[in-house]
C-alpha cells in the first residue's frame, strides 16, 4: 500500500500534474502493446489511442470511416476499401495500402488471437493505387464489424523488427511490438515501463481533427481499489477504471469529482471446463462434464442478490451473453434460465452422483471487472451452501487469462462484450465455437459440440438479417440448455473524474481520450 501510494505521489510533479495532463489509473496493467497479440478489451481501451483500423465507432458507437475512407461490396464474399491518403505513422513514415494489406494479414494467420475475427478472409491484396480488396471464403455479414478492431501497422517497421507475426503473451511469445508501438492515431507512445508507468502524448501530425486538447496521457496500473481512490481524492489521478461502487456517494459528496455512467456492452459470466478429459484435482472426473453439475452450481447461485448488494443495485441479472443492443439479440432471451432453487440444485447433484458435493477450482482476476473478487467470493459461499467446495485462486489478470485460455481452470469469471463487432456472433464464435485455427481461440470451457459448430457456421453466412437473427437465437437456446456458462450480470459502467476533466464513458469499455476536454 505504501509503495503504491509513493509511486502515485511521484505523478504529482509539477511537470506532470501541469493542465492537459491526463492521469488515468487503471486496476490492472495490459498484456502486452502488441495490438494483434491478445483479443482484449482491457488492452484495446488503452492501445485504441495509439492505433487505428479502417473503420472505427463514433461517440455513439455507429461505424464510421478511419483509414479507410470509403468501402463497397463488390460481391457478397469480395469487399474493396479506398484508403485514406496522407496519413502518417508515429514514426514520420506515410502509410499506404501495403500497410493494410500486411496488417490484414497479420491478424489473420493461422492461431492468431484475432484469427476468430478473421477467419472469413480468404485473400487481400492491394487492387489499385489507393484500394484493397479483402476475398472472403463466402459470403460474410459483418466484416466492417470485425475490421473496426483490427490495427493497422507499418509493415516497413513490422519487418525491421523482426516482428511480421502476432506476439501473443497467452502463447509465451514477445517480440519487438510487445513493448513498442508505432500506429497512426492520436497519441503516440513516449515510455513504457510495464506495471509501473506507460506515457502517451498528443501527436501533432495525426490525419483527424482533433476534439480533444490534451498533451499527454500517463498510464498507471493501480490494482488496490483503496489506493486508486485515494489518488483521485489527492490529486494525482484525474480519471480511475473502473470505479469501485461503494465510493460512488463519497465522490458525488466532494463537488471536485465527476461521476459518468453508463451502461456497459459487457456481459459477466461464468464459464466452465466441460471436456471429459479435463483433470480436476482430487476429483477421479471432471464434474463439470455433467450438465447437471453445471445446472445446478446454476440454480445455486442468487445472482439477484449480488447485483442488490455486491453490485450496489446499479446493475440487474441478466439471462443470456450479449446485451440488448448487440446484434442477434432476440428478446425471447431476456427469460431466465432456471429459477434459484438450492434445494434442487442438492438433488440435482445428488443425481449425478455427488451427494456430499465435490470440491473445484475457481478463478478470478482481482485487477479486471468492477468488485470481480467480492462477486467470486460471494458465489463460492453460495455453493459451500450445497456441498460443492470452490477452492478459489485470484490472480492478477494477465497470469489469470494465461491460465483460463490454457485451459486450466475449471470455473472461471470471464466479461464479454461483444466489441468491436457489436455482434452476437463474436462471442457464439470466439467462446463458444470448438477451438480451432480460425475458431474458439477464448474457448477456455473447452466447449465442442458439432451441431452447435454448424449452427455458427450457417450464422456466419447467412446475409438476411431476420434469419441470421433467428440462427443466433437457436445457437443460444442451445448453449442455454447445455449450461455451458452462467450469465450473472452486465457490469456496471461507472468512470470518475476530476470536475475539469470531460470525457465520456464509452460502453464498449473504451478510453476514447481523443475525445476529451480538459478544462479549467
């Protein structure tokens, strides 16, 4: 605690703390600077100031074109994009379509963390002086959607460092790019010193018109919620993520802080490992195999009273993995799984042949999701309630998500909100989809079932909205009778700030400094 707190009295030097210096402490760091080295919205919210894709969302989430100027669909599996002209990189160099071919590319080879989100594309291939086609393997409906996540890199700078493929800290591997950073967008990286300090400021050159009027962002990961709080009180943080909840009315109470709600994209959840295989210490199986296992650690679990009480009331259950506004939601959804009924979930376990219960592994990460460690400890006591011991490890989140994407854990908490795509399809196929090349790479449950694979497959294609909405819904419905996850919550989204600082508190969880004001 003392050590964080020094650490946070050095950012109040005078050089630092001067007007259009933004401070923002986070309670976790990112994995890596790598934007194509892990499918994350924890890194993306800080790498989406230094990097740009062809599309990006506006203030209010549309899509809207970046460095692609302008795109039409030649054929349903065949797109052409005009790439803007004019536009640098942080280190001088002009980008041009050759940049978005080899960045296209990248993010797309096989095992690539971002190969779910690219595995439609076949080909790309610069086709005029200033167009790039992208070739799919059939047709495909939301590619705007998935390449609004996709950054585009200098291939000149990719190759004098060695670093043409995705350095992917999941798989153990780094690489030039997992420290340093050269995009196109808004503020250009200065200095990174990994869980310390990371140091962005305003680049002069960038091809926008800028709203904001900032000079630096200085990047703090601060994981303790008390010493995150305390550095906004004290003055040497301006903007904290995510807010804890039980300091909501102390921050209103002060009239120096602003409070910005929202309500976020990411839906919280449980995920389990139901391969058969999968080894449980102390268990002679995976219980987890057993659906009625899963439907009744389900069916244990009084989710209403930890959005009541761990949550602040600030959020509400929810049924299903994606939110309202994502595509392919269907409100037939919105009905609750099974009713919360422990004395079920006893005779449920009892039927698959653990009368006494069973102990299990549970993880969280404790520097990631607002309140996760209170709501695994809250869960846990829940199940001690039926017998089912969870022997509960918190982590910091970069070990954690190395371990649940390795597969082993046997419940974890997970977040997903369905970005950038803001399409059902992203989770269905990310998560949900058996774990292949272009497939399932944040399958941790190690879910496989062949029917539902071909149900993602025909979403995948199917161009009509109202029968691609109709597909998701099954592959839904299907998912919630297997119990292969339990939905909880959608988390809140709540950003302090200093009172001159103004900036909106995006609902795909991103930190959109370009669009922040610093005033008096």
């Amino acid at each position: 605690m003392i050590r964080l707190l020094t650490a946070l009295a050095l950012l109040a030097a005078p050089m630092l703390a001067q007007a259009q210096t933004v401070r923002w402490g986070n309670n976790g760091e990112i994995s890596t600077m790598d934007p194509h080295g892990a499918f994350s919205t924890a890194n993306a919210a800080l790498l989406g100031n230094i990097y740009e894709s062809l599309v990006r969302h506006d203030r209010n989430l549309q899509f809207e074109p970046a460095l692609a100027t302008a795109w039409e669909v030649v054929a349903p599996d065949h797109y052409r994009f005009t790439i803007r002209q004019g536009v640098r990189f942080h280190d001088g160099s002009a980008m041009t379509p050759a940049d978005v071919v080899a960045s296209l590319k990248r993010a797309s080879v096989p095992n690539s963390p971002y190969a779910s989100v690219t595995h439609m594309i076949r080909e790309v291939v610069q086709s005029g002086p200033w167009t790039v086609d992208v070739l799919l393997r059939g047709p495909y409906p939301v590619l705007i959607n998935d390449l609004a996540g996709i950054s585009i890199l200098s291939e000149a700078w990719m190759t004098r460092h060695d670093a043409l493929l995705p350095a992917d800290p999941a798989r153990g591997r780094t690489a030039y790019t997992s420290q340093n950073a050269n995009g196109t967008g808004p503020f250009r990286l200065v200095s990174r010193t990994p869980d310390a300090e990371t140091v962005l400021e305003r680049f002069p050159e960038w091809w926008d018109r800028p709203a904001h009027n900032l000079q630096r962002v200085i990047f703090t990961p601060v994981a303790n919620d008390a010493t995150r709080v305390a550095g906004l009180l004290g003055g040497q943080l301006d903007v904290i993520t995510p807010t804890p909840l039980q300091d909501l009315d102390r921050f209103r109470a002060t009239g120096t802080i602003r409070v910005v709600e929202a309500q976020d994209l990411r839906v919280m959840f449980l995920g389990f490992n139901v391969a058969p295989d999968h080894a449980v210490e102390g268990q002679p199986r995976n219980p987890l195999a057993d659906v009625r296992v899963r439907e009744a650690l389900t069916r244990a679990v009084d989710v209403p009273a930890i959005t009541g009480s761990v949550m602040r009331g600030l959020t509400q259950p929810i049924h299903t993995l994606i939110a309202p506004e994502i595509g392919g939601y269907d409100a037939s959804l919105a009905m609750p799984r099974v009713s919360y009924d422990p004395a079920a979930a006893r005779r449920l376990l009892a039927e698959a042949g653990y009368p006494d219960g069973f102990a299990i592994g549970f993880e969280c990460p404790n520097d990631r999701f607002v309140n996760g460690e209170r709501v695994c400890r809250a869960i846990a006591s829940m199940w001690a309630r039926i017998g089912v011991r969870a022997n509960l490890g918190v982590y910091r989140y970069p070990a954690y998500m190395a371990r649940f994407l390795n597969h082993q854990s046997d419940i974890f908490l997970l977040g997903w909100a369905n970005t950038p795509q803001l399409d059902g399809f992203s989770i269905l196929n990310n998560v949900l989809h058996t774990k292949n090349q272009r497939s399932g790479s944040w399958n941790a449950g190690r879910v496989s079932d062949p029917a539902f694979d071909a149900l993602i497959a025909r979403t995948s294609t199917e161009m009509d909205p109202v029968r691609r909405t109709a597909l998701m819904t099954e592959a839904f419905n299907m998912e919630r009778r297997a119990f292969w996850t339990m939905p909880l919550y959608r988390e809140p989204m709540v950003v302090a700030m200093r009172r001159q600082l103004d900036m909106p508190a995006s609902a795909d969880g991103r930190m959109r400094f370009w669009l922040a004001r610093w005033g008096d």
